[in-house]
C-alpha cells in the first residue's frame, strides 16, 4: 500500500526536478551524499497492485456469414457458412506482483529537497535558486 502512495509522490518530485534551474539541480547534488548517509538504502520486497486491461466475454454473440462460391457464376453453387464468436468488452483486471522497493527513497527524497530549497535560500535568496536572468 505504501509504494502506491509513494508513486504519485516520486513521479510529481520528477516533474517539478524538470522545470527546476540549473542552480536548484546543483544545489540537489550537493545534498544528496547527506541524504544517502542519513537514509541509507534499505531493500525489502512487497506486494505491489497493478492493473491491466483484458478482454472478456460481454454475454453477446457476433455472427458473420459468409458465402463461399465453387465453379463458375452460373453453372458453380453456392454455399453459406456462418461462423459466431462471442462478443468481448474491454475491462480492468487486478494483480499483485512482488517488487524490490527502497524504504528510505521518500525520506531521502525529502532530505535532497528540503535540502537544496535550504542552499537556495542561502545562496540566492528564494527557494527555487532562481537568479532572475
């Protein structure tokens, strides 16, 4: 449960490191060797929910017919075959699957941001390290 909350949390963390100056990511590098001697990593493997779309039978049958000829136009006969099939919708289908997780990334995650937010302060005077260029 705590890597699908932690999930959004990354993905959110590597939006925001997108848009981030070149200052910021300095000042985040700087951080990071505090961070991992602070929030070592620890592996452990958990249970992970994850979703796929799959294709089930929806209570509905298709049918095509088809008609298959033998010989020429006028002299050949004809023949009609019908083939059915049932009918599918899309739907969701649910399952775990064990996953390696670190336990420590959201809290070192944290650190290297609170961290490189703090140098910003310092260096430039706002928390994003802009240097108004």
């Amino acid at each position: 449960m705590k890597a699908r909350r932690l999930l959004p949390l990354l993905a959110t963390a590597s939006l925001m490191a997108a848009c981030a100056t070149p200052e910021y990511h300095a000042a985040a590098d700087e951080c990071r060797g505090p961070a991992q001697q602070t929030y070592p990593v620890v592996m452990q493997q958990q249970m992970v929910r994850n979703s796929r779309e799959v294709l089930v039978p929806d209570g509905s049958t298709i049918c095509e017919t088809i008609e298959v000829k033998n010989g020429d136009k006028e002299s050949g006969f004809k023949q009609t075959r019908t083939v059915c099939r049932p009918g599918m919708r899309k739907a969701i289908e649910y399952y775990d699957e064990p996953r390696m997780v670190d336990l420590n990334q959201g809290g070192r995650d944290a650190y290297v941001r609170q961290c490189a937010r703090n140098l910003c302060q310092q260096r430039y005077g706002n928390l994003d390290c802009k240097t108004g260029k």
